[in-house]
C-alpha cells in the first residue's frame, strides 16, 4: 500500500478568492514504512501573499520570484502522486486549492480526488478524542512526536510530522526504513523530488510500553478466548 502525506501552504485561504499555492510538501509511506522518498516544491502564485499568511508560514514574496510556476511542475506533482492514497490533515482545504490549481493548468482535469484516495487525519483525530483539540501542534504533543523544529508551518515539515502522527494514531509503524526503494529524480530543473534521509535531527518514534494493567488485561482476553475457541498460537 503507497500512501503520501500531504501538505501545502497558500497564499491566503480561500481559492474561490484567487490565492494560490506557493509550497507543497509529501512523505512518501509503502506498507505504513517510511521509504525517505518525498516531493517538495515552493511555486511561484503569480500574486502577492497575503501578510497575514506570511505570518504563519513565513514564506514572503521575495522568496518565491524566481520559484517555477503551478503549470511547470504539475506534471511532476502529479506522477508523483499518482494511485497513491493521500493522507491530509483537513483533506477538504488542501484539496480544493489543489483542484483549483489542477483546473487553471488544465481545464479538463477534474478532481484529484478520481486518481488518488483521501484519507483526512484531522477526521481520524476527532473521532478518536471528539471535545479535545487536534491541530497538528495538540496531536503531537499527544503522542510524543517532536515538532520543536516547528516555529513557522512549512509544507515538507509538517507534513513529516503528520505522518508520524498518523503512524501512531493508527496503530504505529512496524518498521522504520528511509533508504527504501522506489527511485528518485535525478538532474536539475525544477525537480521536487527527492530521496533523503527525512529530519535527521529529529528524535525517534516513542516507543510507549504497555502498563502491568493492560498486559493483565491482555492474558485475561487471551485467556477467555483460549477457553472458546481452543489452543491459540500466540500465547506467550
């Protein structure tokens, strides 16, 4: 299973307004493991970013000049997340700006919703703590994941740490591995693509060590499921 965790920082906050996207950021996961692939891109809006969004990301005019165009890279973007199951924290923004910059590329094109599932971290983290917060910040504070690196939003970043969170919010990872396969870009040009070691400076996954109470609770269940249904094969 290939899935990519997604994020994207704008202009401002509505496309239906004319604010475009300036940075995109995916975190390539095959079988819930990290393969070290990922596409980051910062675009050229052909528009000025609205001071209140530099705010939060902190990505200026200056900065995106010389950056490619949506058009030139979207072909790329797009190879990239091609099949692949796309994991958003508030899937419905990124989406529809993405959508709204697919169609000005090409008018025909549709939703990317047609070539790629969605799957909406932020919809998993309510159901899973409904009355709690569950920005990005909150999350990862939760489940122990580093974002002390996250002064300002950047789209490659967080989406980095969301694919930790989400990792954790969905049962863990099995198995770390950032030298997977899969290839890479190679060259020069406007590539988004590359194959890195991701954060090294960030700390590890936690591991979280089951309590006396629930390894109780554990032999009691295989217990009662040994009496129903017979010998089971993963008594200790």
């Amino acid at each position: 299973m290939r899935q990519i965790v997604l994020d994207t920082e704008t202009t401002g906050l509505e496309a239906s307004q004319g604010h475009k996207i300036i940075e995109i950021g995916c975190v390539e996961l095959v079988n819930r493991k990290l393969t070290g692939r990922h596409y980051h891109q910062y675009i050229n809006p052909d528009r000025e970013v609205d001071a209140g969004a530099i705010e939060v990301h902190g990505i200026t005019n200056e900065m995106l000049a010389d950056k490619p165009l949506f058009a030139q890279i979207a072909r790329e973007f797009l190879d990239f997340i091609e099949g692949a199951e796309l994991v958003i924290h508030n899937a419905p923004f990124d989406i529809g700006f993405i959508d709204h910059e697919l169609r000005a590329w090409d008018a025909g094109y549709g939703s990317v919703t047609k070539r790629c599932g969605v799957v909406d971290s932020l919809v998993l983290a309510r159901g899973k703590h409904p009355g709690q917060k569950n920005n990005l910040d909150a999350l990862c504070k939760r489940y122990g994941v580093d974002n002390t690196q996250r002064e300002l939003h950047g789209a490659l970043l967080d989406a980095e740490i969301l694919a930790d969170v989400y990792l954790l919010m969905t049962g863990g990872q099995t198995a770390l591995s950032l030298g997977g396969q899969g290839s890479s870009s190679e060259g020069g040009g406007t590539s988004g693509v590359e194959k890195r070691p991701l954060a090294r400076g960030r700390a590890p996954l936690p591991v979280i060590a089951a309590s006396d109470d629930e390894l109780a609770a554990h032999r009691a269940r295989l217990d009662a499921i040994e009496k129903t249904a017979g010998q089971i094969v993963w008594q200790d």
